[in-house]
C-alpha cells in the first residue's frame, strides 16, 4: 500500500469516526430533550392528581354533605322516635327515651 492510500483510508476512517460521534452526540440530545419533556408531563399530572385529591377530601367531608343535603334537597336529620324497623314478622316502632 503507497503513502497516500495509506492516508487517504486514514483521513476517510477519520471522518466516519467524527461523524459517527457527532451522531452519538445528537441522539443523546435528543434523548434528553425527551426525558425533560416526561418529567414535565408527569410532574403535570402530579399536579392534576394533588387537586383532584384535595377535590376528592373536600367532596368526602360530612359537614359539607350534610349542609347540601339539607340546603338543595330539603333534608332533615331523623329524630330516634321516627326510626321505624322492619323484621318479616312484625312492623316495630322503637322508642328512644
């Protein structure tokens, strides 16, 4: 093999090399990119999730339910001597004295 096609295969091996690394670069690029871009959605949907569970805690508390009970559907709490059981025999009114 002469000198310079010695050089040349060493000049063209070379610059494969480079681009081979400057691809390997940009694919790790863009693979962050993609990372960063999943973290922002799952910390969105953390965030999501964070008020969907405060709703939830607020939508569970009795005060609250009883309060919408008695204002939208007119309800009112039972008094225990209107408390009536039901057995397959008999009909019962229990008294609470």
């Amino acid at each position: 093999m002469t000198r310079r096609k010695f050089f040349a295969t060493l000049f063209i091996t070379t610059l494969i090399f480079i681009f081979i690394k400057i691809y390997q670069h940009n694919l790790l690029i863009k693979l962050s990119y993609q990372k960063q871009r999943s973290e922002n959605k799952k910390n969105l949907l953390k965030r999501h999730k964070n008020k969907l569970l405060v709703k939830l805690s607020k939508l569970k508390n009795y005060g609250k339910i009883k309060k919408m009970a008695q204002e939208k559907f007119g309800m009112v709490a039972l008094k225990p001597s209107q408390i009536i059981t039901v057995s397959k025999n008999k009909i019962k009114k229990i008294k609470y004295d």
